[in-house]
C-alpha cells in the first residue's frame, strides 16, 4: 500500500513494506531450520519449506499480535507452527536456537540489501546521466553565484560536475556498504547457546562449532555474511543509514539548484515537460515537482540517520529496552524515501531542460560587475607582471574567466569512468 | 492497516490513516462548497454532499496519483468530479477559490483534532491512575537514587506524584492546543482572489467580505475556528506538535523508572503479568514490554517534532517548496506514535504492580548509608542548636527524612483535583 | 569572549556565558542561605553576602574541576568556602539543604530569563517594523510566488503581514513562557528532607513547612516563581526551548524570503547597504550576510530544541544519569543563538529596502499568466452569474485581483496593536 | 577556555579552539602564498611567513567582526594586512585567488585532522584495554540480559569482547576517514579562474594548470590531500562526522552498560574510586560520573551529525547561504565532544572494576529460571536424540551453557589483533 502522506511512496514498491518483512523472516527461519537439519542438528523429517505458509494477507495480523511480545517474531511463529501438519517436526524445530532479534535483524538486512540495490541502480544511471550533462554543457556559459549573489563567470558543465561529484561521493559510500550485509544469529544472548546444546544433544561432539556452522550455512543460503551477531553492537545498521543520507543530501543539493534557477525570473532550468506539476487552481502554473518531493526527503533523511545513531548509543544489556524498537521503523521510512528519491532524481536528471540561451543573457546581464574580481587583478600593486598591458586582454570576456573548469570538468569525468575515487 | 514495523500501532485505529486523510479532505471540499452556496456565490443546484463519492477503496490510487502534483488534492478532485453526476453543478463548483493547500492542512487539522481527544481522555486517565498511587504509596518508603546510586529515603507516592506532575505539564500544555485547531482556507496566495472574484461576478458588492464570510461559514461547519491563513506561517502545527512531544517526555519518563524499578535484582515494580512480554525462546522471561515500546516512542518524538520546527523554519514564498510536503507523514507519524504510547502509558499504569515489601527491603539493604546526609546534618559547625542531643533523635529512621514529602504529594493532588495549574 | 565559529554571536554579549553561570550560581547560593537565615534555620552570623567571593577570573578553574562531580556546583562551593573568612559560620551553612541540581537548574533559570528578556524586547521591535512596513506597502503590488512559481498578484504589505503574524505567533509563545520561571529547590531527592531536618534541630516545630518557606523566600529573592521541585519533570525547560525554537521559525521564514528576493534576477528586496556582506575576493559582491546567519541559525535552533526533549525523556530516578548533564550546553547554545538571531532580524527589518518599481516590473513579466486563475473563473459552467459581461472587467488587471488583501493585513494589524491573541 | 557547561571539556585542551582557528586559517593563507611564489605566480619578494602576526590574542576581535562578511577570513586579512611591513608584497598578494570558504574550510580540516588524531589514539587504548577484559574475564559467569530482564548464562569476558567489538567498528570506520583529509582550494567559484589569471599575468603559458599546481603544493605544504573543491559537495565532512558519532555510539553504549550494573542492586560494575563522583550535600554518593559525561555525549552527538547532513543537503548556487555557516560551530562541538568522550572512555575502561563474586551471585540468585530455555530444549517433541538421559546432564549449571561463547570471544580478539577488519 503506497503512502498516501508521502507523494511518491509508490515508486518503493515492496521495497520494505509489511509483506516484505513477513517473507523475509520467514525466509530467515527456513534457512536455519534447513541449516539445523544439514548439520544433523534437527532430524531430516524436519526439513520443510516455510515459504508458502505465511504471506501477505497474515500482515495486519501479525502487526496486531506483534504487541504482545514487542515484536513479531512470536506472533509469525505461532501462525507458521498452526499451519504446519500437526505431526510436523518441524514445529518443534522452527526458530530452536534463534531469539526473535535473530530473525528480525536478518530479516531487515534482507530487505534494506533491496533497497540498497534500488538505490545502487539509480545512483549508476545518475552518473551517467550527469557525465553526458557535463560533457554537453562543458561550455555553456552561466553566472556563478555565491550566497544568492552574483560572482563570477561559470559554466553549466562545470555545475553538473559538482553534481557529479556528489553523486559520486555518495555512490561510493554505497558501494562500500551495500555488500556483506551480515547476519544476525546468535540466540538469546547472543551466544549460540542453545544451538551448541541442541548439536550437543544430537550427539555431535563440539556443539559450539557446529553452531557457528549452523550460522555460517544460514549466512550462506540467505546470501549475507558471517558476522559476530550484534544485538547491540549497531554499526552495521548505522554505517548503511549513514550511505542512505549521503545520497538524499547529494539529491537534496541538485534539487535545490534546480528549483532555484527554475524561477521564472532566472529560467535557466526546467524540470521536464509533462511529468505533471499542475496546479489544482492555476491553469498558469507548472511546477518543479520533483525537486519539491526530492527537497523534501533530503530535509527529512538526516534526522532518521540520526535516530538510528540514537538507538545504537542506548544499546544496553544483551538486547536493548526500546532503542532496538525505535530502528525498525525508522529504517524501514528511510529506505523506503530514499528509494523514492532516488528514482525522483534519475527522472529529473534525465529530463532537465537547460536553457543555455537563457544562461547567457542571465550572464550578460551581470556585467561588468561579474568581471570585478578578475579586473581587481590587473595592475597589482606594483607588480609590473601583473599590470594589463600586453599580457591583460581588454576584450576578454567572461569565457576567458572560467580558470581550470575544463581540467575540473574532465577530473570529475574521470573519476567517473573509473567508477569512483574516494570522497577524500 | 496497522503498521508491522511499530508494535501497538493498531492502537491507533484509523487516526491519521490514509482514509482518514481521504475522508476529512471530502468534508473540507463539502463544506466549503456549502458555504460557497450558502453565500449565494454558488448557485443553489450547486450544493452536493460529496461523502459518499470517495472513499477507503480509493487512497490506493490517490497515492500513486498524488505525485504528479505533489499532493493528492488534484487527483481527489478528478475522482469526485468524475464520479458526480455528468451535468451536475458541483463538478464545476467543487473547489472554487480554493488551492490544495487549504485542502490538506484544513483536513490535517480534521485529522489531528481526532489524535489530541484521543490523547486527552488517556492523560486524563492518567491523572486519575496516578494520583491514586500517589495517595495509596504517599507512606510506602523506597530508596531515592540520583545518578543511579542510593542517595536517601523516598516514598512512592511521592515518586507517583512526580510522574503526576510530569503529566499534568503534558496535559496542560495539550489541553491548550487542543481546541481552537484553525482551518486553512486562502485561495492560491492566501488572499481569497478567487472567492473574492466569484463573489463579484455573483453579483455580490463586497467580495472580500463575503470571501471571509465562506472562510468563516466553512470553518463554523467543520468545527474549527477561523483564523487568517497560515500557507507559511507554521506555528498552529508546531505548537501542538511541541505538545505531544511534551506527551511521550512524561510518559518516557515514567516508562524508565518502570524499566530500572523492574530488574530482577530491584524488582520493585513490576508490569502487568498477562499483558504479554513472553520471549520467542526463553519460557522464564516475562518482559516490560508496554514500558519497552513508550520508551521507544519517546526517543522517536523529539525529532518528529524537530522536523516539523524545520519544515516551518524552511517556509518560503507563498507555499514553500518541499517544506510544506515534509509535514504530512512527519504530522501523522507524531499523532499516530502519540496515540499509540498515550494508551499504553494508561495501560501500564492500571496494571502496575508496586512492591511495597521489596521497597522496604532495598531501602533497608541501603542502611546506614542512605541516613549519611541526615547524619552529616547533625553538630553542624559549633552551632550547638544544630547538635543532636535532645533534639537529634538517635533511633530516627528513614521514616523520619522524608522533609516535605506529604507537603508536596498534597501539592500536585491538589494540582490534578483543580485540572491542573501551569508548567512554572 | 564571543564565539569565532558562530559569527554575529557578540550580540550575545554576556548572555549565558560562563562568567554569567558562575554569577547566577552565586546568587542561588547567597538568597538560599539569606532565607535559612531569615527562617531562623541557619544562626543569624551565617547572614554574608557572597556575591564578591568567586567571578569571571574563576570560571576557567571552576570549569576544569566540574568533571569530577560532574557538575560545577561542588567546585563552586569549595572555592566560596575557601574565600570565606576561616570562621565564618557561613562555611558551614552555605548550600545546606540544598544538591547541586537545584543550585545548577536555578541558576540556569536565572540566565534564561535575561535571554528571554532580550528576545521579547526584539520581537517588540520585530513587531513595530512589520506593522510599518504592512501599512506602507499595503498596495505595493508584487506577484505571488508558490512552489517557486509565479501564482496570482500579491502586494509587498500582505507578504509583510504574513511575516507579522509569524512573527505574532512566536512572540506569543514567548510572552506565555517568560514569565513564572521557577526555582528548583530540593535538596538531595527533591523532598526538601535535609533543610526540614535543619529546621527541626533549630527548634522549628514543623520542618517541612520551615523548608517550603526557605524555598518560597528564596524563590522571591530570587523573582523566580515557587513550584514544586522538578528534578525529572522538565517541561520547565522545554516549554521555553520550543518557544525559542518558535522563534527562528519565524525569523528563518522571514530570512529566506530576503534571500530568495534579494537574488539580482528577482531584486524585489535587499538588505540595507553598509552592513557588510562583502566578499573576500569579489568587490562586486554585497552579500545578505544578516539573512544568512538568520538562516543558519534557524536550521539549527530545531535540532537543540529536540535534543532537551530527549533529554526530558531520559529523565530516570530522582536525578538523571546524563539527561540532565545534556541540557546544559544545549540551552546555553540556543539561548544564544536565538538572542543573536533576534537582534540580527531586528536590524535585517530596520534596514530593509523594498523596490517597488521592481515588483512591479516583476508582476508585468508575469503577465498574462499571472491572471489564468482568474480568467478561468469567468464564464464557469453554463452559470452565467459567473460569465464576464457586464460585470466581468475586461481591463481590470492584478490590482483588481488582491481578494481580502486588505482585510487581512488590517486584521493582522489589529492584532498586533492588541498585543497579540493566539496563534489559533 | 573550557566550557564550563560541558564538563570535562578541559580535556579537549586547544582542539578546535578559536586559537586553533585562527592559526590554522593563517597556516592556510601561508601555505597558499608560499605555492604562489613558488610556482612564480607571485613575486619572490611577497614571500612571508604569516604564522607570528595573528594570534590568540586576537581571537575576540576577529569573532566580533567576522559578523560582518558572515566569516572570519575578512577580518583576518584586514588583520593580517594591518601587521606586514606597509611596503611589503605579500600585503599584494596574500590570499590572492582565494576565497573565504577556501580558507575556512581548509583550515577546518586542519583542526579537525588534530581532534581525529587525538580519537584514534584513545581508540587504540581501548582496543587494548577491552582486549585484556575479554581475555581476564573470558570464564567470568555473569547472567546475561535482555529487555532489562534475566535472560541466559552469559560471561563478562564475552560482553568485553561486545563492547570491543563495537569499538573496532567505530575505529574502522575512523581510520577509514582520518586520512586523505583534501584542501578546498578554488577561488570565488571553484573553477581556480582569479589563480589562473594571475598566472597569466605572470607570463605562465597555462594559467590553469599553473592553478592546479598552486593548489596541490598548499595541500602538500598542509598535509593534506588535493580533491577538487567541494564547496558545495560536503561528503568530505559529513562522512567523518559520521565516523565521530559512531565513536561516541560505541562508548555510550558501553556507559550505558556500567551505569545499570554498578547500580547498588546489581553492583557487579564499578568506576574506578578516586576519580571523583563525589556529592554536594551527600557523603555517602560515590556517583558513576565519567559513565554519566559519557552517556551525555553519546545522546548528544547524532543529532551533531544531523546538523551537518542537513547542511550538506542545503547546499545551493556555488557557495551555501546558511548551510555553510551552520557547520563549522556544529564540527566544532561535535569534534570537541567526541575528543572529551574518547579520553573519558578510556579512562573508565582502565580503571573499571569488575566484581567476578558479585556476578555470581547474582547469576545464582537468577537458578534455575536462567536455565529455563536450556531445559526447554530437553525432550523436545517425540525426538529422541534430544531427550536429556544419557546426553543431557543434570548436574549440568550455567558454566555449560555458554554455546560459543569462546569462539566469538576468540574471533574479536583476532578482530583487535588483526587491527580491526569491516563492520559487516
């Protein structure tokens, strides 16, 4: 169900939504129960696929229930054991060795590993998208501007690499955390107690090391990594929110200039004809409304990230009374808008009209006073060398004021095509 | 649908939902066309109940709509005009001189009105349950601890009081913001032109006057009060979302002691056994889930509140561009979580079990120790009227250094009987 | 000693500075121990004016040696005691029946009021110069922006009373929460236990009573309000935080249309020349530096705000273990910050300078498009009330299509020679 | 100064000082200068060392009238200019194809390289210090928690090794970012055009790429790392930043853990005696203060982090109006904090005491409850392989019920040795 308060919300898709919550625990919890019977943990009778037991339509039950215990975790598990054959074994066996932080962080890796995909997709296509812009516009002219002020001579392909670098700084945080989302599998305390018991149980003679087993199998079905578990130990969730919010900032800085130098009175950019931005009253109107609902989730993002650093700060104990709680949805909010704009942007960046004309009247407008800082050059003190003259061109216009923008230009292309650099 | 990612959200029934928002947004657009005829600048074949034209079965596609425009108010117009009859007065009179603005703040305040009464009867509860714990414990003694460590002798109706206090700063600060919500009705710019305008060709002399009069009339019918419009000037929001952040601080508040006082090795307070708390594992656990998931909404508050000072702080222009757009699902997020911890807070508090015995044990346990300021109060100086003797009593116990206790439990019982008194 | 990373904040002169915490500590001492005097609890030879025994040369030691306390209070005293003459009875009555939460939290109400003192006197004047500025443009015709778009006509004094009645809003938070800030008189659990112990070995018949009134006097020396002790039940403080929060709110509103309008295409408005706002590099350049530190401050002010609510959230025991150590900083901070933008926008309005010539340039360009919404209402439907004819204007033009302009720049005036009237 | 609202700040000593300010925006001015010269763009004669003619004693003034410009660095050139000899060069020609931000921000990399340094050598102490907890107190028994509750067996030398965990990924993350700290170095609008001028001026045959030269020999001289300029690309802050609060999200979290357990009921924690904690009115308080100082910065910084992002995503035109400016008191005090954390966490780490007996206690007070779950997973279903007989053992206690409780021990001891290795 799309966000009806969050225009856009329905480009996210499943993207972390309550079904895609439910198939992942679910998918959690066959995986271990799979890697308990490979690992002669629970007998072979066990195996089932739990797949097809519990979908969309047990949501908002599951949500209802999820009350009682705080979270959902029993709540599925109660509906998953009552769907089960009664003489199944694996109703005994489902979830034996989990605790419900188990099934639930592994759960979200799975989700927000979709949505960092999402994100990832789009983030490629912006930077492609932003390459072709730089490259075209390398010369088309445009004032610069300072503190909404007039400044120097600029040039569009110049901005686009500014964009591209933001986009590229973001993309590359991304890249480092969208791989080897862990796993969270560790039992009541996170000890993989009761695993080692039950392998003990089982006859097998070093339960602990069959339970890491047990986890590094499930790790591997599920497609994530073997990590420690980290009931409250949170970077793993922080360092990913954190990537999140370096994009919707990047976002955040092109809407903002789109939406200011799309100004009737300035009219050097235009967001793309026919994507709507109609007015309910105004038939004159044609707004920028992407870069609005893009303007938006970036005021918004910062604050979820830190929400999550909150909860990792108030992590206590062996599992944490409330910060654990608060992550769920908040991260849940903050993929879901980032995966919204991330597509607003792709969408917005593909069909940015550019007025160059419109820039260069805008530009000539601004003379001579654009020109002030390079004329306060000429004739430097008493420095001969830098007194106009031969060397000063007295009819060098703002194109022979752009300093190294095309080597600038051609360093962001760069790193580009090399798919990242660093954000230094 | 209640949402998976935040247990207890069921709690919150339809407040703030998607349909809610779809049904106050008809009643807005059903008034103001009233109003519209009632002031004869409509004409009388005009005048239509738009209730049953839209509804629940629709948010799904008004949310996918919505982002074409930015908001949802233009693909709810299209719906209701497509679904009145063909040559029906109101298809051409629904929404005139309105803009979507005043559409979905007026609505949003419909919506919030219905989460502060909510909010209110539980911290009216909550005044009744606190101020009988505050009576019933006024002598049960307990050890004070400040910075986690004992300090001196306590009660827990003194304890209770202070939660008491907490909530009637809440509560007071609520029921100021809880009445009054105004509605938001201005036309394009916020200056009623387009009401104005049909007024005139109606034939009426003063538009403007009976511009103001449709505001008015509209506002009367909605039950909110009239007040100039509000596109960038945010503070009829602010302030009542500062209110419920107030809410969840009182109830966080008291959530944490119930956390601390409930660890098995202090145990003196404990949640009501049969409300859940079971563990998906450990069959020993019985978990303070209730106060558990209010904590959780009182680190969450704090920053939705926060955002919508930002949003309000972002305005610009006549309608400000992505400002305006962050309020909505960060207002429905507020209310919704508000309402969720309200009746949980009320909960815990119906069912709290106090200890009395364990109290006396704690507070024994802390001997002599916890009498060490009294003690150090004794032959102050060379005063000698500071000197035990006669009046130091030797065998005086904890009982004894309670200072003003009953003084102040009186206070803020005297504070909740005259429905509370002021913040200081 | 201003703040080099917070530019404009030597507006805030002596406002929550170090010196004037040690100051308002000092005060806090010497009108507790006058009361014990004047109450018979202490002997009168404790009577000593402590005023001239710690000052600013002190708060650099006193500083380095609050982390071993955690707070500054037990420095404080071990300096005072150190100063005092060897056999002054005031040693050992000095701070008695008091914990440093009441000495700190008193002290800070006591700072807190000089700030909010400065921050209504400029809203006052806030208040004056919009008031002025609405009635001089009432009909200074300029178009009216929404979503960056050019909407319908607008004039420059509704955009002025727009900016009042933000203005309005904020100060009548403000008025509301600068009055009655109360002491924090506990002692060590907030029972007031050791001054009624005091009271009793002094021959007082009724401790607690004595106590209440030590506090009460103290609260009047003071000319802060009695309350009972709120140790854990902070709303005291964010009360006031969200009405400063509001502020900026206000203020930033404000900022962000100078900087938007002041931009060369648009040129509608520019901050008063010869306040700065040049460039380093650029003599071309005048900056809206006021606006932009206006700015700045209201994107920051929110985020304080949010932080002393969770610090209220956190609230545990009978004296919190961090919470209360977070508020400190952080009301300093936006007490600062908010006297420094109060007085930055005080002078942004003084100096103002409106182009009219401009704004109406600007609505021209914006013709015919300017006037869609009110050309679409002519001739709606088959009503032919609403079609043009005799009564529809061929030649009006945007003058003609201002609605309640003036109604509601009249009503926003009213209410500010009313002092106000609630922010609805 | 320190700050005498945050104690301990004395720890942070000159980290981002005014003072440090100050020297390091002369270093810059220097730096830039001397490259000038070298790369003959300047003339020999305008070298200067600029270090002695600005310094702490002219902070205050420097702050007063960095209002002005909205930034220091005018006021600092007028300063500086003022100081050289009248005829001097360099008066010509420092910070000649500079900008403000240029300065201000390079400078701030400077400073904040300082305080990162000063982080990892606290992270470096605590690795090793957590390591020699998790190995001394591997076979500790203590009763493991979850939800404030008693959970299952657990051992203090595996929570060490939590906490060391958490550290190693805050330490990452931070070594990741306290490298390649880059310069911002591109004049008025980031395209080097003042710098590629005057080496034309100069006779240089290729302006630009002489600019660059300048460019990337001041990030030399610095020690910094050349990265194009990033005026308004803010990834280079926001991602250390990021890194600061994942700092302080480790050490609250390990606060938070020493303030529950050295509460007196559960005692098996305790600060080390001597460091203070002492009360004002109450002899017997031995406070966990360095926890508490701890606690405050953790729920402090996100929302630091936050303001940064936030300023990030406001980012406009070729230089921020307001974004900008909010950053540098927010790095500031976010920095200062995290430095003043680092040390204390440290200190708490090496002074704490472990009570081993009252651990065990405690844990046997929780028998046989605590094993509930183990219990539970004898004689599960109709499996014979897990009933107890033969493979469980009765007499079995909480020493055998710590799964793999070693091996994850082991694996973040390798972590630490093998110096840290992803967050996962």
């Amino acid at each position: 169900v799309s966000d009806l308060y969050w225009p856009g919300d329905h480009r996210a898709g499943d993207v972390m939504s309550g079904e895609a919550l439910v198939e992942a625990m679910v998918r959690v919890e066959s995986a271990w129960l799979a890697a308990l019977v490979d690992e002669s943990v629970a007998p072979a009778e066990a195996a089932t696929d739990l797949a097809e037991l519990v979908g969309a339509a047990d949501v908002e039950v599951l949500a209802d229930r999820s009350e009682a215990d705080g979270n959902p975790v029993t709540a599925l598990l109660a509906l998953l054991r009552s769907r089960l054959p009664r003489d199944s074994a694996a109703t005994t066996w489902v979830h034996r060795g989990l605790t419900s932080q188990d099934v639930l962080d592994t759960a979200l890796m799975l989700c927000l590993r979709d949505a960092l995909d999402r994100v990832r997709r789009d983030l490629a296509a912006q930077v492609s998208l932003l390459s072709d812009l730089a490259r075209a516009h390398r010369s088309t002219l445009m004032v610069g501007r300072t503190l909404t002020q007039h400044a120097v001579p600029f040039s569009f392909g110049r901005k686009a690499a500014v964009w591209l670098e933001g986009v590229l700084d973001a993309a590359e945080e991304l890249e480092r955390v969208a791989v080897d989302l862990p796993v969270q599998l560790g039992g009541a305390v996170a000890t993989l107690a009761a695993t080692s018991e039950l392998a003990r149980l089982a006859g097998r003679s070093d339960g602990p090391v069959v339970a890491m087993s047990v986890a590094a199998d499930t790790a591997r079905t599920l497609g994530l990594s073997a990590r420690s578990p980290w009931q409250t130990v949170r970077a793993p969730l922080t360092t990913r929110a954190d990537a999140l919010v370096g994009c919707t900032d990047a976002w955040g800085r092109m809407a903002n200039d789109v939406l200011t130098l799309s100004r009737p009175e300035i009219a050097e950019l235009a967001e793309s004809a026919g994507v709507g931005g109609g007015s309910s009253t105004m038939p004159n109107k044609r707004n920028p409304v992407l870069s609005v609902l893009i303007r938006r989730a970036a005021l918004s993002a910062p604050s979820l990230g830190a929400q999550l650093h909150l909860a990792a700060a108030e992590s206590l104990d062996e599992r944490s009374d409330g910060a654990w709680h608060l992550e769920w949805a908040t991260l849940r909010t903050l993929a879901r808008r980032t995966v919204v704009a991330a597509s607003q942007t792709t969408d917005l960046l593909s069909g940015l009209e550019v007025d160059s004309d419109q820039m260069q009247r805008n530009l000539d407008a601004a003379l001579p006073s654009v020109l002030a800082e390079r004329d306060s050059l000429h004739g430097l003190g008493g420095d001969t060398r830098a007194v106009g003259g031969a060397v000063g061109g007295g009819d060098r216009g703002p194109a022979d004021y752009l300093g190294a923008t095309d080597l600038l230009i051609d360093a962001a292309l760069d790193r580009a095509a090399r798919g990242g650099g660093g954000a230094g």
